[in-house]
C-alpha cells in the first residue's frame, strides 16, 4: 500500500535531545529514535526481541539503547551487544535497523531495502538554514486520515478559494487552471492569478498595493510524499522573478509521511524572504496564518475521511479539477507495483539488522 524504498521525514531534530527515546509508527511499523553520544541518529525496530518490550520504554547507553524489561542491549545497527548474566550472544537476538539521516533539521528514515538507500537523494531543504530566508521549523499535525487524501488537497488548489477564502486564498483562485508537467515520479504545478486582491495575509503583513500578480509553483515529490511550494506575490507586472522589494516570496515544505493506513504525520515548515523590517516578528505572525491554513485543510479533510469511513463503497464524481491527483494516482500504483515486482516482501525481514 506505500511505497517502502523512499526516504521519509520521521521528524524534526528539535524532537530527540540527548535521552529521548522518541517511539514513532511509520508505514505501520513502529520505530525508536534515538541521537547516540557521538551524535549519529539510530532508527530501530521500537520491539524488543527477548520478549517483546518496547526499546522506547528503555535508556539511552551512549550510542546504545538498553531495554529495561530484562536488560538486553543494542546496538545502532540493532544488534544485541550485552545480555545480563550470559556470555554467549545467539548473532539471531537483534531487531531491525533502519537507514537514518539527520539534513537541515529533517531526520529522514529509509523505510525499504537498505541496500538501495543512498543519502544524496534526500531532498535538499537548505533553506532551513539559509542567509536572505527567514524559517519556521518544526511544524507537525496529527492527522486522522488516509495519507492519500492529504496529498489529494495538496495538488488541487481549487480549494483555496473555499476551504481557504478567510486566510491564504480567494474565490477567484476557484476558478483558474493550472499549468501542469509530469515527470517520472513527480508533478510540477504552476498556478498563476493575475492582477487580483492579494491573500488576506499579504495584505496585514505587507505593503503590496490593493492588486497583485501570484504565482504558486509547486512540485509533488510521490517518492517520500512531500510536498515544495515556492510562492510569490508581486506587484502587477512584476513576474515571478519580481525584484521589486514589496514583493513576497515563501517557501512550504510539507511531508506526509504514512503512520499507518488511517493517520498521517505531516511536518511543515516556511520560510520567507526578508520583505518587510521586522523579519522575526513577521515569521511568528506569517506562521500562525500558515499553521491556521493548515488546520482548515485538516478539519475539512479528517471530516471527509470520516464521511468516508460510513459509506466506504460511495463512488465519488470526477471534475475536470480532478485530473492532476488521479493522474498521481495511478502513477503511484505504477510505482507500487514495480516495487512489489523488485523487492519481494521477504527481502526486508524483521529482525535481520540492516
Ligand atoms: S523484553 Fe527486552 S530484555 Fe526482555
Ligand atoms: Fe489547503
């Protein structure tokens, strides 16, 4: 049902400190987190193998993690290290491990075949951290949905001017149609409003005139579900390159990352340019709009799932706004099912130590 050899976001770095233990589910599986004394994260399978236990419930020991049910010890690439009053260590005491990375604040987690991890094809976010951009990290939400209804909202902005219409959007977005290039496992979409009211955001944050041109582009990334906007607002004529110094630049970072079948993790960040004097308060006052954006696609998005839930056999009618997220559709099933024909299902087993 996901796609299991991607790299997923499975949380920011602010959430481990030195002895956090942090427990997280992901694609139905349940993981522990930890940051070991020489600084390296190590993700293991959050269940003991003597009996069970969670390894969450159990201590940090320098780049260790020991389960305090009955005192077994492992190591990062999950193997058991020490067992309290035996010699012998049976090489078949281990849990899994998985690939881990910790980039620009992201703790990415390859949830697939280990051997076809490869680092440098985590997503560049530098921007994070970045001169000229101001960000807001650590964003997260709970969700009580399927992630494909998520991403579903995320490649069709012809909500904004309903779901959105008293913060980032307006009706006549509704209306407009987007530019829209596949590639193989992704989707670029530029959405273009010219000459309109700006978003109630830009027009209490900034000193746009009462008309501007936006340009929200965007790419779906299908491989590790996330999600990168950069949107301008400019005066009119000023084109997305605008240099006009009111102009409004942002940067969206979303990942949804599967906590299983009926919830989603979804982590966001901002980050704008620096367009207005006081850059910091602006970020505060930008995020809360942005997070209040966020919790309306949530509420609208956990009540169709619910809707859902009643009459799961409901058809739903297409429209033609449809046409970009059934198109992500099948090409996840595509995707989905190259994977099923490359990794057999025994090719990750429980158990055996990455
Ligand atoms: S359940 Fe972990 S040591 Fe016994
Ligand atoms: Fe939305």
């Amino acid at each position: 049902m996901f796609l299991k050899n991607a790299w997923y976001v499975a949380g920011w770095d602010t959430e481990i400190h030195a002895d956090t233990l942090l427990a997280r589910r992901l694609l139905g599986e349940d993981l522990v987190l930890f940051r070991g004394e020489n600084g390296l994260f190590v993700a293991l399978e959050d269940r003991c193998c003597h009996r069970l236990a969670p390894l969450s419930k159990g201590q940090r020991e320098g780049n260790n993690v020991r389960c305090m049910y009955h005192g077994l010890v492992f190591d990062g690439s999950g193997r058991c290290v020490e067992v309290p009053g035996q010699d012998r260590i049976p090489e078949r005491l281990c849990v899994r491990s998985y690939p881990v990375v910790e980039r620009d604040h992201l703790i990415w987690v390859w949830m697939g075949r280990p051997e076809l991890a490869t680092p440098d094809t985590i997503h560049d976010t530098h921007w994070h951290d970045c001169p000229g951009w101001q960000a807001e990290r650590g964003g997260y939400i709970h969700y009580e949905s399927n992630v494909q209804l998520i991403a579903d909202n995320l490649l069709d902005f012809s909500h904004l001017g309903f779901v959105h219409n008293r913060s980032i959007g307006t009706r006549k977005q509704g209306n407009v149609r987007p530019d829209v290039d596949f590639a193989d496992e992704s989707v670029a979409v530029r959405f273009t409003t010219l000459d309109s009211p700006p978003p109630p955001f830009v027009r209490e944050l900034s000193t746009l005139p009462e008309s501007v041109d936006r340009f929200n582009y965007y790419v779906w990334h299908i491989r590790g579900n996330y999600f990168v906007q950069d949107s301008v607002v400019a005066p009119v004529g000023g084109g997305y390159d605008s240099t006009d110094p009111t102009t409004v630049k942002l940067h969206t970072f979303i990942a949804l990352t599967p906590r299983d079948e009926h919830t989603t993790h979804y982590f966001w960040s901002t980050a704008h340019n620096e367009f207005c004097s006081s850059a910091q308060e602006l970020t505060s006052k930008l995020t809360v709009q942005v997070a209040r954006a966020f919790q309306e696609d949530r509420e609208i998005i956990e009540a169709q799932q619910r809707s859902i839930n009643a009459a799961p056999d409901a058809p739903m009618g297409a429209i033609a706004a449809d046409g970009t997220l059934l198109r992500v559709r099948r090409m996840l099933d595509v995707m989905l099912g190259r994977e099923a024909q490359e990794s057999p299902a025994s090719a990750v087993q429980p158990g055996v130590p990455a």
